[in-house]
C-alpha cells in the first residue's frame, strides 16, 4: 500500500547536503550540511517516509554516516535516527548513475533533492520527472533555457512539481525588501555581488573544467542567487531584454588550482518595463577568489525604482564574534543555526536554509495526496521558484555564458505577448 507520507531521495553528497568534503567536515559555514539535516528533522517531525541518498562513490559513505553521527546526533537530543539508505553500495567505488536504482526504489509522488554538478541537473531531474516524482533541485536549475523548457513541458505532462531551491526567497529581510519594492514603481537599477573565499575553489576539484565542457562557472553558481531574486522582484512588470556577459581570470587557472575557468563573472542586462516600455539595467557580478574574511560569502544587492531605492548586505546582519579557533567573524543564523535550543534539540527550523525545504516537502506532499495538482501549486505559492516561473533567470545565464564566449552580446526572445523566453540569439 502507497503511503501517504513522501520518501526523499538525496542526489548528491557534497558540502550543502552532508557538511562533508574531502574525508572530513568542511570548514566553511555549512559544516553539518544543510539537507540531510533538513530531512532528519522533518522525518522526526512524521513528515518524512524513507530517506534515501545517492552519490557516485560508494566508498565515502562510512565516513558520512560516522560525521553524522558525531555532529548531529551527538549534538541534537531529537536527531538520534540518523538512518539513511545508500546507493551505491560501501565498496563501490564508481557509479554515477546509481541514482536511478534509488529512484526505481520509491513510489511515484516521491520527492528528489538534487545537489549535484551543475552540469548533471537536466540528466537527474529528467529521470525523476518522468517516473512521476516531484524534484527541487538546486540552483542553476539547468544551463540552458531549452533543457528548463523541456522541464516544463515534462512537468506538465508528468504533473510532477519541479522547484528551484532559492532560500532566499525565505529571508525575512529579503522578503521584507520585496514588498518594498512593489511600491517603488517601475524599475530602473539592480546590481548584487556574491562571493566565496578562493580556498573554496578546491570543494570543486572533482568538475569538469575547459572551454566548451566544464561542469559550471562562477556565474552559474552564485550569481543565480540574486539574478532569481531579481526576476522574483519584477515578475510580471519587466523582462530582460539583452545580455553581455565579461571576465576576470588569473587565479582560477594558476596554481595549485589550474582550472579553465573565470575568477569573476559580471553580467550586464538591459531590461524594459512592460506597462511603460521604459529601460532598467542590472549588473551581476560574482566570484570564487575573494580572500579569507569575516564571513564565508559577501552578499549585497542594491536596487533602485522610479520612486525609491532599497540596499541589502546580507552578509553582515550587525552580529559579530570573536574566538581563539576562528577569530573575527560575522554570524547570520537567520540562514542556518547549528547551535542547539535550550533543550539541546536542533534549533534551526526558523533559518531561511531550514524553511525552503520544509515549504517544498510540504507542497509536493499536497500533488502526492492528491488535494492539488503541480500546476495548482505552482499558481497557488509566488514564493516557491518553480520551474514553470523561473526560466528567465536560465536564459539570463546561459545568455551570459555564450557572450563570454563568443565575444559579444545576445537577446532574449520572447513568445509574442509574453513573458516567457523561448530562445536567446546574437544581438545583431
């Protein structure tokens, strides 16, 4: 018999969904993962069936479960089942595609959460869609705008809820800056900055890196952040109209890296308002070079509209502290709080990392019960990304990208009196 609670598959063992990179605990700000802690504590809560998780190397998985076991359920007094079911199997040391023998394991209405090489997005989310499962899959949802379309029409036709993972949209601050927004009128400027620290360059050793072939870039990986948040702030009132994508290089590639890839990516867009026809431009720029500081990643954004202008750092919250391990930092646990409550239970379901998961679980149990229909969803809740309403941000991307390199600009292209991009071209 069908159960009525969703199992969850995790695709992906990496630094955001285990904490766990390179035998060891990551000494970035994520060093007890944020998924599978996620999915611990929904399952605690009967929200949660099975809990799977997929990977390609089989041979880290005694090392995950004994990091589990040290940093969460020594930690959290109500995270003492940390059970998960593993594909491939302990001493299998290669297999990219044991994912699917984890699929054909759970039933359709089941959930996937994809954390994996951005290059592997479209393959893991495709297999999943079409056995009737619903997926969230982190950010870029795709890298190009005709493997976001072939989502769409896949969910459609599967009625399987595709979500984009964009926590930001969970940030109370951020949020809050968005109705703001609304009043401000039409739009007029954008520009956001994201960074991490180039030590983090090596969490990316095991990607495909070259001119035509490389897993992702810097562009890809964070600048979706707050291109998404942008569309999310002008849904319906504007659109991107033209794309120029530029470079810095020189660390990236140099050693004790020598990755083929960019240091620093800046895209600049031109964007018009539909109501006025008037322009706006934004500027996005991101980088994975930046020197250790007090925090893992600079975040800021400042936007201007006709009638008012708002700025966000994100990174610096007035929260700072100072210990002989780790010196002067700067805290955010509005995103994810590690620490225990005062009855040394996991504390952190309110943080904006915590709250994109449990919204999702909660939507794509609504398609499995069957009181609603993806479609419905997506209509019903602005604030999920879904993959029906994001696929501006992966042509701004992916227009971005093949500025870089081909050299000059690209369009976006609209379907005649919409909003939804059909294809991106060279700018003539």
């Amino acid at each position: 018999m069908a159960s009525s609670l969703p199992s969850v598959l995790m695709v992906g063992t990496g630094e955001y969904t285990t904490g766990f990179v390179d035998g060891k605990s990551t000494t970035s700000d994520k060093r007890l993962g944020v998924v599978a802690l996620s999915m611990f504590y929904l399952r605690s809560k009967g929200k949660i069936n099975r809990l799977l998780m997929a990977g390609s190397n089989g041979t880290k998985f005694p090392g995950i479960r004994q990091h589990f076991a040290e940093g969460i359920q020594k930690t959290y007094k109500d995270l003492q089942n940390i059970d998960v079911e593993t594909f491939p199997a302990d001493d299998v040391p290669r297999d990219p595609k044991a994912f699917l023998l984890a699929m054909d394991s759970l039933e359709k209405g089941d959930l996937v959460i994809i954390f994996t090489p951005d290059d592997t997005h479209y393959e893991i989310a495709k297999a999943a869609v079409t056995r009737g499962l619903h997926v969230l899959v982190t950010k870029p949802a795709v890298k190009t705008l005709q493997e976001h379309l072939e989502l769409i029409r896949l969910s459609r036709e599967h009625n399987s809820l595709v979500c984009i993972e964009l926590h930001k949209r969970w940030d109370p601050i951020y949020q809050d800056a968005r109705s703001q927004i609304m009043g401000l009128g039409d739009f007029s400027h954008y520009n956001s900055y994201m960074s991490q620290p180039k030590k983090q360059l090596e969490t990316f050793r095991g990607w495909q890196w070259g001119k035509g072939k490389s897993s992702s870039d810097i562009s890809y990986y964070l600048n979706s952040h707050h291109i998404d948040f942008h569309c999310w702030l002008v849904q319906g009132k504007a659109r991107p109209v033209s794309v120029v994508g530029m470079a810095a290089t020189g660390v990236a590639s140099g050693e004790p890296f020598k990755y083929d890839t960019e240091d620093t990516i800046t895209l600049m867009v031109q964007w018009q308002n539909i109501s006025t026809g008037s322009l706006g431009t934004a500027l996005y720029t991101s980088s994975w070079i930046a020197p250790t500081s007090d925090v893992h990643s600079q975040q800021r954004f400042f936007y201007m509209g006709h009638k008012g202008e708002v700025t966000i750092d994100q990174a610096h919250r007035g929260y700072n502290m100072a210990t002989d391990t780790d010196g002067y930092k700067s805290t955010n646990p509005l995103f994810m709080k590690y620490t225990p409550d005062a009855r040394g239970n996991f504390g952190g379901q309110h943080g904006y990392g915590f709250q994109s998961f449990e919204a999702f679980v909660e939507a794509a149990t609504r398609v499995k019960r069957g009181e609603a229909t993806a479609v419905q969803v997506e209509q019903d809740d602005v604030q999920l990304g879904t993959i029906g309403t994001t696929a501006m941000s992966t042509a701004i991307m992916e227009a971005g990208r093949r500025s870089i390199d081909e050299g000059k600009p690209y369009t976006i292209v609209f379907a005649e009196g919409s909003l939804d991009p059909v294809d991106i071209k060279p700018t003539h």
